[in-house]
C-alpha cells in the first residue's frame, strides 16, 4: 500500500512538473516568435540598425534562457537556433534583404517546430 501511495505521489509530480515544462516552453517560444513581426518591418523597411538591435535584443534573451532549454531539449535544436541567430544578425549586418527574411522565417519555423516537438501528447510518447 504504501509502494502504491508512493508511485502515485511520483506519478502527480512528474505530470505537474512536466505540464510546467510544457507550459514554459510554449511562453517562450511565444514570446520570440511575437518579437518576430518586429524584425521583418525592419527588414523590409531596410532599417538595418533598427532590425540589428531587434536581433541583438532577441539574442540575449535567448541566450538567458538557453540553460533552462538545454536540460529538456535536445542539444543539436539548440546548436541550430544559434546558427539562424548568427545567420540572420549576419545577413542584416550585410544588408541582404532577402536572406535575412528567409532566415527569420526559418527562425519562425523552428521555434514552432520546436514547441510541437516536445509538446506532451500521446503521439509524441509513443
């Protein structure tokens, strides 16, 4: 009985903690992908330095919230939302209007494949 007591008691933890989990990573992946419209008026604009310091702002917060993303995400999704920064602060920096929209699509893309990739639902269990 108490095994019983004892697994049920891991088992409502590890569902809080992992709804917690989930819940922290769609806020996130929000929160930059809300910040992304910003960008591409810039770019399209050809402000340059407006989308620069969008980008740079975009990148710290990123980079505030790596350490938390790197102990439930996968190392390689991690690896490539650094290369799309760097790509696309790049790109912006040249002033290459069309790679840098097609990197922050890209950007766009991947947060929200992200999210859906480590979402809890059966389909990704099993």
């Amino acid at each position: 009985m108490r095994l019983l007591i004892t697994l049920s008691i891991f088992m409502i933890l590890f569902i809080i903690f992992s709804a917690y989990i989930q819940n922290q990573i769609l806020l996130t992946a929000t929160n930059i992908r809300e910040q992304l419209p910003q960008i591409s008026e810039a770019i399209n604009a050809e402000n340059w330095q407006i989308a620069e310091e969008h980008v740079i702002s975009l990148q710290k917060y990123w980079n505030e919230i790596q350490d938390y993303w790197d102990l439930i995400i996968v190392h390689r999704e991690i690896e490539d939302v650094e290369l799309l920064f760097s790509r696309l602060l790049s790109y912006i920096k040249s002033q290459e209007k069309p790679s840098a929209l097609a990197e922050l699509a890209a950007l766009d893309v991947y947060f929200s494949h992200i999210y859906r990739n480590h979402m809890f639902n059966i389909q990704n269990v099993f």
